[in-house]
C-alpha cells in the first residue's frame, strides 16, 4: 500500500535507490494515514466498533465490502452474522454513512437461538447482549485521490531530507538516521500484512502537505480497532 509512485517521490526530491525511495513512501504513506484517519487504497482490516442500542455500528473508515461480522461477548466471538441479518451503508455513495445496520431481520433453523420461533437473527444478537461487533471487510477509498498522491510524493522528499544525518552524526554513528529532533528514525521496508492501526497525529510534519490533506480529515472517527 503506496500513495505514490518511486517516479513520483523522486519528481518531488526524493533520491536514492528504488528500495530506498519505496521505504522513504512507506513512512510518509503511514504519517498521511495518521493524519488523515484514512486509508486511500482498499484495504483489509478488522475493525471492532461500539454497536448503538437501536444496532447501528459506526464503521471509523469508508467501507468497501463486509465479509463477516461477530458480535464480541465476554468468551470471545458469537456466531458470524448471515448477510441477511446486517446491511452495509458506504460514504462512498453520497450521503451515506459508514456503518453495519444489525439486526436486520432474518432466521435459521439450524442454529440454536436463531430460529425462527425464538425471533431469529435479532432475537439471538439480544440475548448475547453484545456491547461491541467484530467486522471484517475491505475499507479505504477506490482509488488514491491526486492530491493525496501529490502529497505523499512531496512527503517522502521531506521525511527523507529530515531524516538525513549532519556530517557531526555521520562521524558519530555512521548509518543512524536522526530527524532534525535527533529520533532515530531509520526505515525498513513493510508490507500489508505487517501494517497495524496508527494513532491520530496532529501533522504530517509539513505545513505544505497539510494543507494538501485538510478536506481528506477523518473528522468523525479516530481509532481503528484490529489491523
């Protein structure tokens, strides 16, 4: 997951090899994902969200799609939802909000609790008295806005000429990389599957790249549970 190309990043200023320029995109693709609250690719995640009285669960990133959902009770998961007991609303459709609806209605006879007689689906989710739902799903956005490219690109220039050693630290510990606060800030390569939620981050660190992202603000949401 990248928000902008080695190409692009080197337009910017970025230098270096290819591995290099692509870790360099790696630490400003995860700072505008601190900062925004956003993920601007599809990606998977598991999220586990308060789930309101009335079933509504509001998802804290665009969702995608939805492959299951499992009320979280005090022994672990219940049982996965059918399709037919929650429906998906997207901001990915104008107007539309993020968020499972549950309870939506639905039985199975095959399943204890759940049958009809015994109210089905929403009879079940009641008598679990989940407080939280477990939901696995794509989220992020279809396709990488231009901005957001063209700040990521002008982000990894900045990460990388901030994170570049004086000739003082150079002497001293050849191969650190420092920030201009003297954190040790050295960038390995990761991929998807090593990636976990980042906390909410008042900046990028760039006054330019921020101004970039401002209408990408996840105003409504700020912590993503599971990775």
């Amino acid at each position: 997951m990248a928000y902008c190309s080695v190409d692009e990043a080197r337009n910017a200023g970025a230098t270096g090899t290819d591995a290099e320029v692509t870790a360099w995109i790696s630490a400003a693709t995860e700072r505008i994902i601190a900062y925004t609250q956003q993920l601007f690719s599809p990606t998977p995640l598991v999220v586990v969200a308060d789930v309101a009285p009335e079933g509504l669960v509001l998802l804290p990133r665009r969702v995608r799609s939805v492959t299951t959902v499992e009320p979280v009770i005090d022994n672990g998961t219940g049982t996965s939802l059918p399709a037919s007991a929650y429906r998906v609303t997207s901001s990915d459709t104008l107007g539309g909000v993020d968020a499972v609806h549950l309870r939506w209605g639905g039985y199975d006879d095959l399943i204890v609790g759940a049958e009809s007689y015994n109210g089905g689906w929403r009879g079940l989710f009641d008598r679990w008295g989940a407080e939280q739902a477990r939901i696995t799903g794509t989220f992020g956005y279809a396709e990488t806005p231009l901005l957001v490219t063209q700040a990521c690109a002008l982000l990894t220039a900045h990460v990388q000429a901030a994170a570049a050693p004086s000739d003082a630290d150079s002497t001293a510990a050849p191969g650190l990389d420092v920030d201009d606060e003297g954190n040790n800030v050295r960038i390995e390569n990761t991929t998807d599957d090593d990636a976990e939620a980042l906390p909410p981050s008042a900046s990028t660190g760039n006054t330019q790249v921020d101004a970039l992202l401002v209408g990408y603000l996840n105003r409504g949401h700020s912590l993503i549970g599971g990775i």
